[in-house]
C-alpha cells in the first residue's frame, strides 16, 4: 500500500504543478463547455494526461478512470480513479477552491486516497485503516455537538436546470434553517477533505460521480467521519448521493433529508 500511496502523491503533486503554474491566466485558457455550465480547460487535460503517465509508469497493468478520459484498462485490474481538477470553473474564474483527487480502488474498495490543493499546498491522504493526514501530520473530524452549532457544505449538480429541483432545494432550505451556516465552494474533493479535518461538520450532495468522492470519502472515513448516503445507509461511490460528518450531528442530517429523498431519488 506504501508503493500505491507513492505512486498517488507524486501523480497529484505533479498534476497539481500544473495547476499551480497556470493558475490566475484564465484569459489565456483554451476553454470548451462539456454542458451549459459544465467546462473543462486544457489545464484538465493536461493534468490528466500526467496522471495517467506517472500511474501507468509505476503500475501499468492497472486500469484508470478519469474525469476527462473515462475508462483505460482491464476491468479485473486495480482501479485508480482521478479527477484531474477538482472545480474547474473556479480554476478558469480565478478563484483559489481547486485540487486535484488521485484514490485506487482494488476488488471494488477504495483503498488509498490523495487529494492535493495546490495552491495552498494542502496534501491530504489515507490508506485503509491507517488514518488521515494533512501534509504527514494525523487529522480527525470535528466534535461539534448539534446541527444548530454545525458549519455545512453542499454542492449543486451542473444540469440543475434540466430537472424539478423542489426536494433539492426543499433540502438545502431546511438545512439553511437548522444549522449555523452553509457554505458551497464547488469542489468535492475538498470539502470531503474539510469533513476530515474538521474545518467543516456536515457534507451533502447529489449527483457526485466516482471521480468526485473516491479518494475524499475515504480520507473523510479515516479521520472518523461518517460517510453514508442520506438516509444513513452504507455509501458507494457509484450511487449519486452522500452524506458526510461527524458523529454528533449524522442523526439530525438524515432525519432532516428524509422528506426529500424519495423525490430526489426519482432523478437517479
């Protein structure tokens, strides 16, 4: 497992490199829209393609799935899951909310997670049952006691328009009401990671794909968070919904979700 987490640091810290160098030259950025709102640059291409040469040059009879490349490999092969840039639309707007998430995924169970922020040259990581770290040093999630007191973070999906999102933000509103705050950065990775080190007590959101919450639910479960789905059921990385916090207040989280979930599941 020490080989794989080196291998997973040195592709993030050189994906991130990347990141860092270009970094602020947004009108200089070679721009494309996936969807109406969903962007990728050719700094997440070119991150991505360092990804896979470094993991592929280590490990090359392992398969990769990339936000921007999909799938390489065989299907029986361990599985390094990567998003190349981690808040693409913050990277090309200039503001400083972007990483970059490296996790291998071996017999269907994520077992080594690294996601790197360059720019404030944060690097997180796990290995399964060996803890969280943040830049080598043992992290753990928060000890805030009730919702009322708890700092939350959410995302919103790219093809919001595209769907009713009453239960969605039916959710966001109750949880607005009853906690002490919201915050919505717009990288996943991150705030699974913000989860781990107590920086932030509670994390939802729908619609994640497994590049988004591989290697950060992992780190976030390490450092003694709770990482489910919204109703407190076992979480999987390849169903579109996740709860992520501390002990404290996952009681109050899902009992607050569960008008809406029936109604947002429907939108699976």
């Amino acid at each position: 497992m020490q080989d794989f987490l080196k291998t997973a640091v040195a592709a993030a810290c050189a994906a991130g490199k990347i990141i860092r160098d270009r970094f602020g030259d947004g009108k200089s950025l070679d721009v494309r829209h996936k969807g109406r709102i969903d962007l990728v640059t050719e700094v997440d291409l070119a991150c991505e393609t360092e990804l896979r040469a470094r993991i592929l040059g280590d490990w090359p009879e392992h398969a990769i799935l990339g936000e921007e490349g999909g799938r390489q490999g065989d299907s029986q092969a361990p599985l390094w899951i990567v998003d190349p840039l981690d808040g693409t639309r913050s990277f090309a707007h200039g503001y400083p909310f972007v990483c970059v998430s490296v996790a291998l995924e071996i017999e269907g169970q994520v077992v080594v997670g690294v996601v790197y922020d360059p720019l404030r040259d944060e690097l997180f990581h796990a290995v399964r049952g060996g803890g969280a770290f943040l830049n080598g040093v043992a992290i753990g999630a928060s000890s805030t006691e009730t919702l009322d007191q708890a700092l939350l973070v959410t995302g919103f999906p790219y093809h919001l328009a595209e769907f009713d999102s009453t239960a969605l933000f039916g959710l966001f509103r109750d949880y607005v009401v009853k906690s002490g705050g919201i915050r919505r950065d717009g990288s996943a990775a991150i705030d699974f990671c913000y989860i781990a080190c107590g920086r932030l007590d509670g994390y939802w959101e729908f619609f994640l794909h497994p590049w988004d919450a591989a290697a950060g639910a992992l780190i976030a479960q390490e450092a003694g968070a709770v990482v489910t789905n919204l109703a407190g059921d076992p979480y999987d990385i390849r169903v579109a919904e996740v709860l992520a916090c501390n002990r404290h207040i996952q009681a109050a989280m899902v009992e607050t979700a569960a008008p809406y979930l029936a109604e947002m599941r429907k939108l699976f």
